[in-house]
C-alpha cells in the first residue's frame, strides 16, 4: 500500500502545491509597500515601552548567564545553557556591559520584526498573494508574538529560525532535496535548537512528515534528507547531553530549580490545550490574567469572562477551519502532524514530571496557526472572511492596547516593590520573598535581610507558615514580605496571616503582580521549654 502522496490522491509531487514551482511568485514591486508598511507596524509594537517593564524569573535567568562573576567565560556559559546559548552568544559582545533591560531585549524585538517579510514569504509560497499578506499583518499585530519579542530569552529567535527552515523544507520536499538546501535547513533548524530545545519538538514532527510525504528511501537524493537532519541532530547533539542532568524526572519539585510544582505531581490539567491555542490568537492579555489565573478562584474568573472567551476563540477556531479546508490534502495533513506531534510530546513530558505545560514552548508552532488563519482570512467570497477578520482585528487591537497601556496586565513589577522597601525600611528588618528572591535581589539596594524559601516544601497549614515566618524572622523586630507567584508555594494563603498575626501592619502595598505586607512591633516567639517532670509521690 502506498504512503507517500499518492496515498492522499496526488499522482505527481509537482502538483503538491498550487503553483508547481514554488519560485513562480516572487516578491514583486506591488508586494513592497504593503511589506513595509506591515513592518513598520511591527517595529512600533515591539519597540514601544521595550526597556519599561522590569526583569522577570526568566530574564534574569538571562542575566545571570552574560554576567556569571569572575573565573567564568563566554565558552563555558556558552556551552552550558541549555535553555537558549544563541540568545546568549547575541548578547555577550553587544550588551554584556551595558545590561539594562532595553539592551537585553533588543535583540528578541529585532528578530520579530525580521520574522514578518518571513511569514509574508511562507504565505505566498504556499498559497498565494493574498494569505501571505494576511499572514504578515496576522503575526505584526499578534500579541502572543509581541510579548516574546519584548522578552529576553530565546523565543522570539525560536520562532524565526523555526519558520525560515521551515520555508526551506517544503522547498525541499516539493522541488527536491539538493544538498544546498539540505545544509541550509539543517543550520537553520540547527540555530532554532540553539534558541531553545523545544524547536526539537517540531523538527521530530517534521522528520515524521518527510519519511510519510516525501519517501526519502525512494527517491535518488535520501543523503540530502539525511545530511539536513544530520546536522540539526549534530548541533543539538552537544546540549541535548548537557540536557540529561537537567530534563530529570522530578526536576519541578520545589526548591529542584525547576519550579514549585510538588514532586510527583504529574497531572494534567485538560484545559491548557484551549488556552494554549487561545493564548496563540489573543496573547495573555484578554480575559483574565496571568496572575488572576493562579488564585483559587481562578473558576469564578474564567466564568465571568466566558462571553468574551467564547466569542474570541469561535472566531480563531473559524478561521482555522476555514483556512484548513482550503489547504491541499498534503498539506493540511503535514500541519496537522506538525502540530499534533509537538503537543503529544509536551505532554509526555509533563506527565514525566520533567517539563511544565506552557504555550511558550509549542511557541515553535505560532507562524503555522498564524499561515492557516491567514488562508482562512484569504477566502472567496469576501463576506465570512470581512466579518471573522473584522472581530479578530478588533479583539487583537483591545488585547494590544491591553499589553502596552492596562497595568492589570503588566509583568509583575517586582522592581517597584525593591525601590519601596528602599524608601521605606528601617535598621534591622527582615525582607521574605517567598518565591522571587533572585529578581527582588537584583533589584534591591537596601540594608534588611532578604531570606528566601526556596529549601521549604509547600505550606500545607497555619502550623507550618508560622514555623517558616518564624525562622525568617529570625528575631527582627520589623519584616516585610514581598508576594508575587507564590499560589503554589502557599496554596492556602496562610504566611500572610501568620506575618501579620506577630505585629502591626503598617503598610499594605499593591504593584502589578506583587502584593507588599509590612509589619512592625514583631513578638519573638515564646522559647520552647521541656515539660516539667512528673515525680511520683508518696
């Protein structure tokens, strides 16, 4: 039984693709000022407020591998960085000694933007004019793209290199694998790796896709397909290996480095399937926040946003729709299993216990979304199309607006937090940042004590928050505690109580993301004194 093509009623491999040569449209002179106006779009979002937000858990992750002290070079950060080296090989000569917030992500906002011509290019060549530059207005004006364009880490990088190889390996299997092509993708897939590890998940579905579509055993160039993924896999090779003693089963244990994740929780939670394709249109700021989405009541939230979701995901699940059913067979199916593939193996991992289930690591798979929506959006006649396109324009706008000017969706600000402890602390206090001590540490210039809790397992009640707020008192008579992501630490919310409980609270401050306690006139414990012994008498 056949498996290749023919399998899916296609008899010759040039008429894969509408156009049997992929070349029979090049950019033209028409073409150019649409692409630079769609550009231009894109540098204003990604370079507004660039610097603005403070640093967040992982972007000072970033930080501490271009500035790790002294006895340690560029090679050894280089080649133990396994969740992004290329980001780092970037930054080390151009903002090592300049590290502020704008310089460290400056070159994830550059490489956003030279994704766009890119998603323009995927469009026309796979369907036409019209769906290429509906996809590049799609990803300028995406504001899940925009938020790891104004990050620094890997993603933004991901994402282009992921969809340049991309554009070639479709290249290669409806023109032919050459070699020339073959080293092309193998280093582009390769750089995309050195982005971040996820791009593996994509190139495995693509491997898949090659051996089912393209029937590289069959065809007298199968050295060119093993010479592209060679090379990616030789590129990989070296920090997949340093990966080993990082991607280890209970690496999300609390205080393992990973997370705060109990050990041994492997569930799933079904619903981050939908919020990762919702979060792929709309970002994360439509509905509900990030923060919001932690608390206990995170239900009752989602509930009283449920007209704005459901609307807002009927109309990128039309598009989709719409967009696959005007896909050819071949390539309908290779997206389905380019994306299928990628969440099965998240999803592997996080029943492992090894990976947490996060839209930013199927990030890889945004310009297919953003290309299938785009030819969905493209359709003939223009009434579905002008209606669907009208409310996802207007949803996109509200959420952008949402990312650049509503504090209630700003990164938590722990910066702003560090400044007023500054400002207001007195001699000998303590600072408890239960969750956000490193960040809080590279913002903070002050005099008090930070201890952290990172060596503390989950409060499960008041008895143990007491005993944690007591050690880290340690004897102050004034402490502060700094909130910010700590549901899963303290579930129950009980260490606020019991800080305050021990004092007076006298300050009560709330920032994006972070909420600030502080309390004064502090009791020391009672010291534990043994039982009196029981003499019997006569």
């Amino acid at each position: 039984m056949a498996v290749g093509p023919e399998l899916f009623g296609v008899k010759d491999r040039s008429d894969w693709l509408r156009s049997s040569d992929l070349t029979a449209m090049p950019m033209t002179s028409n073409d150019w000022p649409f692409t630079v106006v769609v550009i231009l779009l894109a540098i204003v979002l990604r370079m507004v407020n660039l610097g603005a937000a403070p640093l967040w858990i992982d972007e000072y992750i970033t930080w501490t591998m271009i500035n790790p002290g002294p006895g340690h070079g560029f090679w050894e950060q280089f080649r133990d960085n396994v969740q992004g080296p290329l980001y780092l090989a970037v930054l080390w000569p151009t903002a090592r000694d300049n590290l502020t917030e704008f310089a460290m992500r400056l070159p994830a906002a550059l490489a956003g933007i030279a994704t766009i011509p890119l998603m323009l290019r995927l469009g026309i060549e796979l369907h036409d004019r019209r769906s290429g530059r509906w996809a590049a207005l799609l990803l300028a004006v995406n504001p899940f793209h925009l938020w790891y364009c104004q990050e620094a880490r890997g993603y933004a990088f991901l994402i282009f290199f992921t969809l340049a190889a991309t554009i070639i390996l479709v290249r290669m299997m409806v023109l032919g694998a050459t070699y020339r092509r073959a080293v092309f993708y193998g280093v582009l897939a390769g750089l995309a790796v050195l982005s971040n590890m996820s791009a593996l998940f994509l190139f495995a579905a693509q491997a898949l896709g090659v051996l089912i579509f393209a029937r590289p055993w069959s065809t007298p160039r199968w050295r060119s397909w093993l010479v592209a993924f060679g090379i990616v896999g030789l590129i990989a090779l070296p920090w997949m290996l340093e990966a080993t003693g990082y991607w280890y089963v209970g690496r999300l244990a609390q205080g393992g480095g990973g997370g705060l994740q109990p050990a041994g929780n492997s569930s799933l939670n079904v619903w981050v399937y939908p919020f990762t394709f919702y979060a792929f249109f709309y970002g994360f700021t439509l509905g509900p926040t990030l923060t919001e989405l932690h608390q206990p009541d995170r239900l009752n939230l989602i509930k009283s946003s449920l007209p704005l979701l459901a609307s807002a995901g009927f109309v990128a699940m039309a598009l989709m729709l719409s967009g696959l059913t005007r896909l050819k067979l071949w390539l309908r199916s290779s997206i389905l299993l380019w994306i299928l593939v990628p969440v099965v193996i998240l999803t592997i991992l996080r029943l492992a216990d090894i990976k947490t289930f996060t839209p930013r690591y199927l990030s890889a798979l945004l310009p297919l979304f953003v290309y299938v929506a785009a030819v969905g959006l493209g359709r003939r006649p223009f009434r579905f199309a002008g209606v669907a396109g009208l409310i996802w324009l207007a949803l996109t706008v509200w959420s952008v607006g949402n990312y650049h000017g509503n504090d209630r969706y700003a990164r938590d600000d722990i910066r702003a937090a560090a400044h007023w402890i500054r400002a207001h602390e007195s001699e000998g206090e303590s600072v408890l940042v239960p969750v956000v001590s490193n960040v809080f540490g590279y913002y903070y210039e002050g005099t008090s004590r930070v201890r952290d809790f990172w060596d503390c397992p989950n409060v499960p009640d008041a008895e143990t928050a007491d005993r944690l707020i007591d050690e880290r008192v340690d004897g102050a008579t004034g402490a502060w505690l700094v909130l910010s992501r700590s549901e899963a630490l303290d579930p129950g919310h009980y260490l606020e109580p019991a800080l305050i409980a021990r004092g007076a609270l006298i300050d009560d401050q709330v920032f994006p993301g972070v909420r600030l306690l502080h309390v004064v006139h502090i009791t020391p414990p009672a010291p534990e004194t043994d039982a009196p012994l029981e003499v019997d008498t006569p």
